[in-house]
C-alpha cells in the first residue's frame, strides 16, 4: 500500500506540475499579446510621424535596413520599404482606394507581377511599388518613394 500513495502523490503532483505550466502559458500569452498590441500600435505612430499623411495598410511595416527617409511628416523624401501580411493584391486594392481618399490623385496604376501606382499631392509625388513576398519574409513587399513633384534632376555629365 505504500508503493500506491507513492505512485497516487507522484500523479497528483504531475497533474499540479501540468495544470501550474498552463496556467503560466496562458498568462504569458496575455502579457505578450497586450505587449505586441502596444508595440504595433507604437509602431504605427512612428510610422505616421515619419510618412505623414500617406496611409499604410494594415499592419505593415517599415524595414529600415531597406530604407531611406530624409525628413518627416508631410515633407520626407527617399524610399520607404514595408513589409506586408496581405497579398500584393489586397495591397494594391488598399493603395487604389485608400490615397485619393487621403487628397493624393492617381497619375498612373499598372497592375502587374511588379504593380506601380504613381501618386500625387500638392508638389510632391509618390510612387509605389508593390512585389510578392518571399516564403519565408512578408507577403508583400511596398516600396514607396516619395519626392517633390518639380524637383531639378540633373543628369550626370559625360567625361
């Protein structure tokens, strides 16, 4: 008989051991998930403070490895380049119908295996481009570039 309350606690403790690291998943999943949902929250603010008045669609973000941003807000030049987790045609649906509503008028929009949409607004233009994903990175891959519409491009002289 004493081998079975052995055994009979050596199971009840394995059930509390079981039932404790559940209790401890669960509750680090909600800290984590309050945490990521802070964090890309943040993320979107900054986002916002560095490409102003440009909508981004949902949950994409900046790769800054790829990037070059000259400025901010409403005023920025260079390249953004987003990762995306819809597909480049969500994305290019997103562009289409989200930008004119934001006051940027469409210049040009080709869909395509590489999709481009030109924009404008005021004295600046904004390109987009739009490539499929790798298996392993993003879905879609959003390029935007952004510039004064007039600027003075001088082209390179010939030695």
């Amino acid at each position: 008989m004493n081998l079975l309350s052995e055994k009979m606690i050596s199971i009840q403790t394995l059930k509390l051991t079981a039932l404790a690291l559940s209790l401890t998943a669960l509750l680090g999943a909600c800290a984590s998930s309050s945490d990521s949902s802070s964090a890309a929250q943040e993320s979107q603010e900054v986002q916002a403070q560095l490409l102003g008045d440009m909508p981004l669609p949902a949950a994409s973000k900046i790769i800054g490895a790829d990037s070059i941003i000259i400025g901010r807000g409403d005023n920025w030049v260079g390249r953004a380049v987003l990762s995306g987790v819809q597909s480049p045609t969500d994305i290019y649906a997103f562009f289409q119908s989200e930008y004119p509503r934001a006051g940027w008028t469409t210049v040009s929009a080709i869909k395509a295996k590489t999709s481009i949409l030109v924009f404008t607004k005021g004295d600046r233009t904004a390109t987009v481009e739009l490539n499929e994903g790798s298996l392993t990175g993003p879905k879609t891959v959003i390029t935007i570039t952004s510039s004064p519409k007039n600027a003075n491009v001088v082209a390179p002289s010939k030695k």
